[in-house]
C-alpha cells in the first residue's frame, strides 16, 4: 500500500511571515558588495567588447561579411559562456551555511530547503534512496532540515570537490599553453563561471547575492592578476 504523504507540520507565526515581506538587500554591507561586483561586471563586459571589435575591425580587411559572421559567433559564444550560466545561477534559489545549521527553521528557510529538496530531486547527483528521504520527509521543516545536512556533508561534498578540481586542471592548462594576457583573462573567468553554476546545479542553490558579489570580485581579480603575470 502506498505511502500517506505527511501532512505540513510547520506553522509560522506573523512575526515570520512580516520579516518575509523584507526586502532581501536590507544593509549598506550588502548593497556595497553588489556596487562593487556591478562595476567589475561592466568592467568585464567593455573589455570583452573592446576585444571584439578589434578583432572583427581587422577581419574587415578579409570581407565585411567575415567580420558580420564573427560578430553573430562571438555573440552566441558570449550568450552560451557567459549570460546563459549568470542567468541559471540568479534563478537559483538563495541557500547560506545558516539555513542548514540552524535548529529551529523559520517558514522562509523551510520554503528554501523545498526548493533545494526538489532541485535536488530532480538530478541525478544523490541516489535513490537519498532522494526517497527527501520525499517523505518534504512535510517537516526539522527533519527535511537533518536530510539535507546529510546529503551534503557526504555525498554532495565529493561531487563539489569533483568539480572544483576538474575546473581548476582546466585554468591551468589553458593558462599554461596560451601565450595571449586577454585571452588567459576571458579563459580564467568563463571556465570560473562554468563551474560556479556547475556547482549550482548538484547543490541545487546559489549563494546570497553579497556572498555572489564577493565571489564576482575575486574570481576578475584573480583572472586579472594572471593576465599581469
């Protein structure tokens, strides 16, 4: 006989559900490290424009359509390598350390941990059973809470560690055989960006938007620090 799934055990309370109503940016600390990865951002970006264009005023002397042509690669090359991964990293769901190591969870976190169950639920990184726990467990915020704490500290820790090695073998690499300080800048932050929304994906959730920011600043920082040297 099938299994009743369990009725929602957690009720919040007004004072939860009008601190849910807060707007996310709420402190200058926040708001300052958003500013600063903005402008790196768009620093970034004009860099990356400026190389373009270059590179297509010179294919010119080839054919205008050579250069039109290089101009359509380079845009859906910037969309698959850049945008496209930012997008799927904004769209995940915000998770901190917090969440998970917080005994009493409030309704927003527990709304979180179901949206992070189900991310999870929904790839192939956990097993079976694993993901059989997160079901019957989906109805109580304390128990989906101790799931997930779990999961992460065995089996996703591997798997993120996977990741972060593989990427990095990919810097170093490329880095090591290109001569070219702009392109070990663009090669630095895309692949740094691949694997930042890799790790999105198997965790299921993204940083919040300060802890974003300061990863944005130290990942052009670095790409920056490689093109000097």
């Amino acid at each position: 006989m099938a299994k009743q799934p369990k009725e929602l055990t957690y009720t919040p309370d007004e004072k939860e559900i009008k601190k849910k109503k807060k707007t996310p940016i709420k402190n200058k600390s926040t708001k300052f490290w958003i500013a600063i990865a903005f402008g790196v951002i768009l620093l970034f970006l004009l860099i990356l424009v400026s190389s373009i264009i270059d590179i297509g005023e010179r294919l010119r002397n080839i054919h205008a359509y050579v250069e039109y042509g290089f101009y359509v690669i380079a845009f859906l090359l910037t969309y698959l390598l850049v945008i496209n991964p930012v997008r799927i990293i904004l769209v995940s769901p915000a998770f901190s350390i917090e969440t998970v190591m917080d005994d009493k969870p409030s309704h927003r976190r527990y709304m979180t941990y179901k949206k992070v169950s189900k991310n999870l639920m929904e790839r192939h990184e956990i097993s079976q059973t694993e993901k059989d726990k997160l079901k019957d467990n989906m109805g109580d915020a304390v128990l989906l809470q101790q799931t997930l704490n779990e999961i992460y500290n065995s089996t996703m820790k591997k798997k993120m560690n996977q990741v972060i090695m593989r990427h990095a073998k990919t810097v170093l690499i490329s880095t090591a055989i290109s001569q070219n300080g702009r392109l070990d800048l663009f090669t630095v932050v895309v692949v740094n960006i691949r694997m930042i929304k890799e790790l999105v994906q198997i965790c299921g959730f993204r940083p919040s938007y300060k802890n974003l920011a300061k990863l944005t600043i130290n990942v052009f920082t670095t790409a920056l620090l490689n093109t000097i040297i």
